[in-house]
C-alpha cells in the first residue's frame, strides 16, 4: 500500500510536462542534430530510458536519451517526418514540453562487452558506454549507417572504447568497412568471448544479432521501438507479446527477447491498432 | 482470484471477481488480455471498435492532471472486420469473458460491429455512447435519449448477448439516460466513461491536448462516478452495473459496490499501481468481506442505499 501510493506519486510527477527552452543545439550529420535542455527530473535517467518530447503545436514523439546530468538531458534527433522536420528547424530559446523519463535501462554488466548501433540507435549505446566504460575489461563497439556521413558520434565512440577505435560499417563503404553493422559480429566473437551483447537500431539487425546470440548462447539486450502514445504503460499501442515497449521496455532481456521473438522484426500495431510489417 | 466470495454475475456473465479491465486500456491484442487476466481481472472490455479503420488523433493524446490523467485518443481501431482476427485469438485464450465494445455513427453501424463481435466470440457487448471527444459518435449519441433509444434497440434486435451501455456523466441527468437505455433494452450499464476537462501549458499558453478537449480519468472522478452509480441504482435497482472511474484501490472498489454496483472497471490505475491492481482490490475485498461477516460481494451490493 505505502509502496504503491510513492509509486504512482512518482510516475505523476515523472509523467507531468515541463516545459522548457532549449538550451543548445548541434548539428552531428546532415540528417541528425543534437538537443540539450535544463530538466531536473530526466537528468537523472539511465542509459536506454526515452523521453516524450512535445512540439508544441505539432506532435508529441518518443526519444532514448542520449546523455543526462547535472540538471540536464540530451537527445539525437533524426528529421524522417513531420515532427522531427518541425524540430530541427528550432533553436535556442525555442520552447518544448518533457516528460519521463520512462521504461526500463541496460544492465550495467562487467567483463567484455560488445555494443552494436544503427543510425540513431546508438545514441542511448553511447551514454551506456560512458557509464561502462571505466568498469569492464572490454569495451568493443560497432556502429552501422548507410553512408559515411550518417555515421554518429565517431570520436566520442573511439574515446570509450577500449580497442583503438570503434568499428565503422557502411553500406556504401564510404567509410570503414563496406558491410551491414551485423557482419563483423562472428569475427570480433571468435577471437573474444564477450559476456553481453547490447545493440539498438533498426529491428531487422537487431533481430539477427538476436539470432546470432541465441545461436552462440551470448546474453544481449535490445532496445526496441513501437509506436509510443501514453508512454506510461496504458493506451496498449506499444505492445510487443505481453509486453508493453513504454514500459517493460524498451530494453529487453535475452529471456524477454525469446519470448517475443516471433514478433521480433515482423510486426507491430499501426496507428489504427491493426498488425503492421516491421 | 478465484473464491466463492468473489464471484457475480452481471447480465448471464459469469465473473469469477468483480473487477475487469476498462475499455481502451492494454485493449488491442489477445496476449495483452491474457496478461491483463493472469494479473486477475475478472473481465476483459476491448478497446471500442467501429466499421472503419481509425487513426486516432497525433500526439499529445494523453497528459497529467493534478490527481488524473485527460485523453483524448481519438478511437483508433483497425476497424472490425480486420479486428475479427485479433478477437477469436484472445477468445482462444482468455478464461474469463470477453466484452467487446463497440461505437458507430449510426445505429445501424453499431449493430454491424455488434453482430460481428458476437461472432468472433464476445461473451457481451458495450456500447460507447459516452466517448467525449469524437464527433457523431459517443456522447452526441449517449446524450440524446432519442439517439439512445435508436441505438440500443438496433443492437438488441441484432444480437443474443447481453448488451452493455457505457453511459456518460457529461449530461444534466444521469438517470433519465439511463432510464432510456434499461427502456430500450439494455442488460447492464457501465457508469461512467470519463469527464470532458482540457488542459493548458501556461508558458506556450496554448491547450496540450491536439484535439484540445479530452476525458478526465482517475482518482479525480471517482467520487462523481460512485455519485452516478448511486444515482443509478436509486433508480433502477434491478439493473446490473459495472462501477467505473477512478477505481485503484479495494477501498474504492467497495465504495462502488455499496454504491450499487455489482463489479468495476479499472483503466488508469494500471499505469499507475501496475496490472496487479486487479489482484490488491480482490485481496483486499475478500478480507473486508470476512472481517465482515459476509458470503458474498453480492449482500453489499447499494447497501449504502438502506442508511
Ligand atoms: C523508445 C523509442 C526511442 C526512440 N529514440 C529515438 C532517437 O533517439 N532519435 C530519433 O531520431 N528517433 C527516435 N525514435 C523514433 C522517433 O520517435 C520517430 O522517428 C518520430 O516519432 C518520427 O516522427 P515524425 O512526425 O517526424 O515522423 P512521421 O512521419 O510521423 O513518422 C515516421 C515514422 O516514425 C515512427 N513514429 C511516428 N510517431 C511515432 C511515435 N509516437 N512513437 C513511435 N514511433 C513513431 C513511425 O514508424 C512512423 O512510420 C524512437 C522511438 C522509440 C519508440
Ligand atoms: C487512454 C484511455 C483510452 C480510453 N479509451 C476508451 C475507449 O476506447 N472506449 C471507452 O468506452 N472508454 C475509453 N476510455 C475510458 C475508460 O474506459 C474509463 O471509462 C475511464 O477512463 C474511467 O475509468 P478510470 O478512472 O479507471 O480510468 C479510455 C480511457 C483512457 C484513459
Ligand atoms: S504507449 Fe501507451 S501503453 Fe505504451
């Protein structure tokens, strides 16, 4: 009783929108910019938690955090619509609306760990990696995009990672190796036994990195999308199995993974509630 | 849970406790329902259902108040025909009954979905004739005892299964709504779906909301909703009523009961004690029925009518 009534005071104060100016904005590609905002409450949230950022007057859309502390959040967005045009036209000063942050984190493990990014998927990866990166023994990265120029983060990537530098796939060969983000996955885990696989991207790879795991009898953890409406768990748009993306994701367990795996990277409910192709 | 204390029957449904899930909360998939019945809902309402698919209205559909939350979701739903599917695969797998609800823009079109949902297997049917923020359906018809009459008729002569209508509290009198429903035939009434409200960002000074109006939900309504059961049931004691509004705890529960209703509905307490809510408010309830001295959930059924 005493437990729950602190709960749902929390997720009240969590799921209430502040609104706030933006504080800085920068550019990481062409298609891709970075937001910073003062919020007290998602500046303590965990890598692989997600933010609902409303575009007042436009939408409400679902973001990973990229980075939070002292008194402040970061976020990676990637313009593919409406929503995310409208906000890369924004700039300092410009107000948003914050809630979260919501969902479940990775867990922080040690050892040798191998993280796996596509696109925008590796922005809650990399405030992953900052966390692990004085912890383990191993901190091995590979990030994916279809061209050099969409590749995020490649110096901060190179600082936390424990090889000489991260591994850079394109599928142009633009840059780095000319292959999926996937490819070198089967070398890099024959000559090194890692503990935890942890990826974020686009569901087909994360469903073959899954495969290759269970295959290879690695844990992993994935985080996933689906369409977010409430965020806190209620409206059953997000639903993946018995599970809701919002809030028993977005990260998922290998246990987790298994368990849903004939939806994994095959479908989902669109916004009329009907089952979608991935 | 599943006691002999618990169980009730609301219309010829067999409920093996007397809380079940609200409509358009977890209400799409099959495995969704599933989860919502092992966390111990004794029913499952589907989200509402019409002819056509729905997209809903863009986001910001659900925002915070103070001790609630305000939607305004805009009824998405991949239209019944697509939905039949998704409808015999949570029959297949539920124990306990499953109610469909249903809405239209004309009588006619809620008979349809009626007769469909029946037959992919719906143990009953509820009418949204109360959702407060779509035009021509909802509330336009759940406040007009004419249109009332017109629907609830329509879907009685068009289905075997107990029909349920949800009413809406955004009216001058409850009762007469009511009334209508029970004349025209309902089984059950479900009282209440939520409390038109908005809601404003005071530093972009505009409504949150995209539709701008929506539903207030939560421990804010409830003691208007255990007013409209009271109401209700002052009225019309031999109709079956499921409480709903604000339900998220066994306390509130049982001031539904006493109120007149025979079970309640629970929607936004799940996100915000968990599913495991269903299973606190039976636990709760049956040891408030021991302690007590009673058999059943049913001897305090508007018990608070005789003080
Ligand atoms: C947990 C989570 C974390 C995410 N993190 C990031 C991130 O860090 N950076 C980033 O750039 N993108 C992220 N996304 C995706 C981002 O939310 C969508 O790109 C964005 O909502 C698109 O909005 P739009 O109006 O610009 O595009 P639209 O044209 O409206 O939609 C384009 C596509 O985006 C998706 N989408 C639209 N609305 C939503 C919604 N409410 N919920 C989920 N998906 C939606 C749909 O697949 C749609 O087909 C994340 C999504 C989820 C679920
Ligand atoms: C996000 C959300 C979606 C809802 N969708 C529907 C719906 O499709 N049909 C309906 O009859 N009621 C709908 N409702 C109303 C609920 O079923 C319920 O009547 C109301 O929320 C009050 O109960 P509560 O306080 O326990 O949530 C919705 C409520 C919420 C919060
Ligand atoms: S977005 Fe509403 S339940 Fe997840």
């Amino acid at each position: 009783m005493e437990v729950s009534k602190k709960l749902s005071a929390y997720l009240t104060k969590l799921n209430t929108i502040r609104t706030t100016a933006i504080k800085s904005v920068k550019s990481e590609s062409p298609t891709v910019k970075t937001f910073t905002l003062e919020d007290d409450i998602c500046s303590k949230a965990n890598p692989g938690q997600f933010l609902m950022l409303r575009i007042p007057g436009i939408d409400e859309i679902p973001l990973s955090i990229l980075n939070a502390g002292e008194g402040q959040v970061q976020f990676s967005v990637k313009a593919v619509g409406d929503a995310t045009r409208h906000l890369h036209n924004l700039t300092t000063g410009d107000l948003l609306g914050l809630r979260g942050p919501f969902g479940t984190s990775f867990t922080e493990t040690r050892g040798r760990v191998l993280l796996i990014g596509g696109g925008t998927g590796t922005a809650p990866l990399l405030f992953l990696a900052k966390r692990l990166a004085a912890k383990v023994d191993r901190l091995s990265f590979v990030i994916g995009a279809k061209t050099k120029n969409e590749l995020l983060y490649l110096t901060e990537l190179d600082a936390v990672c424990t090889d000489e530098s991260a591994i850079a796939t394109t599928e142009d060969g633009s840059y780095g190796l000319q292959c999926l983000a996937t490819e070198p996955l089967e070398k890099l885990v024959d000559k090194q036994k890692f503990n935890m696989i942890y990826t974020c991207g686009p569901e087909k790879m994360v469903k073959s990195i899954f495969n290759f795991a269970e295959k290879r009898k690695i844990a992993m953890e994935a985080s996933l999308e689906r369409l977010i409406r409430c965020g806190i768990g209620l409206c059953g748009s997000c639903m993946i199995g018995k599970y809701r993306v919002c809030r028993d994701g977005p990260v998922f367990t290998m246990a987790r993974l298994s368990e849903v795996k004939d939806e994994l990277g095959m479908s989902k409910l669109g916004f009329d509630g009907s089952r979608i192709e991935v | 849970m599943n006691n002999n204390l618990l169980t009730v029957n609301i219309a010829g449904l067999k409920l093996q406790n007397p809380t079940a899930l609200a409509s358009g909360i977890l209400g799409y998939t099959g495995d969704s329902f599933k989860f919502v019945e092992e966390s111990g809902a004794g029913a499952i309402v589907t989200k509402s259902v019409g002819v056509s698919p729905r997209v809903g209205y863009s986001n910001p559909t659900v925002v915070q108040a103070k001790s609630g939350l305000i939607n305004a979701v805009g009824l998405p739903n991949p239209g019944i025909n697509e939905y039949t599917e998704e409808l015999k695969y949570a029959k297949s797998v539920l124990k306990v009954p499953l109610i469909v609800s249903v809405f239209g823009y004309t009588s006619e079109e809620y008979a349809l979905v009626a007769v469909k949902a029946a037959e992919a297997g719906a143990d009953a049917v509820e009418l949204n004739v109360s959702c407060p923020h779509v035009k021509y359906t909802g509330s336009e018809i759940g406040q007009n005892p004419k249109l009332l009459t017109d629907v609830v008729c329509a879907v009685k002569s068009a289905v075997q299964k107990p029909v349920i209508v949800k009413l809406s509290p955004n009216v001058t009198d409850i009762v007469e709504l009511g009334k209508a429903a029970v004349k025209a035939g309902a089984d059950a009434l479900t009282v209440i779906n939520t409390v038109r409200a908005l809601a404003i960002d005071v530093e972009t000074q505009e409504p949150i909301l995209s539709n701008v109006r929506g539903g207030l939900s939560g421990p804010a309504i409830k003691p208007i909703a255990v007013r409209c059961v009271y109401d209700i049931f002052e009225a019309l004691p031999k109709t079956p009523i499921f409480g709903c509004g604000g339900v998220s705890d066994w306390r509130d529960a049982l001031e539904f009961f006493l109120a007149g209703a025979s079970a309640v509905q629970v929607g936004t307490a799940i996100a915000f004690e968990e599913p495991a809510v269903f299973e606190a408010i039976n636990k709760g309830v049956t040891a408030y029925l021991k302690r007590k001295g009673y058999g059943s959930v049913k001897e305090i059924v508007g018990l608070s009518h005789q003080a």
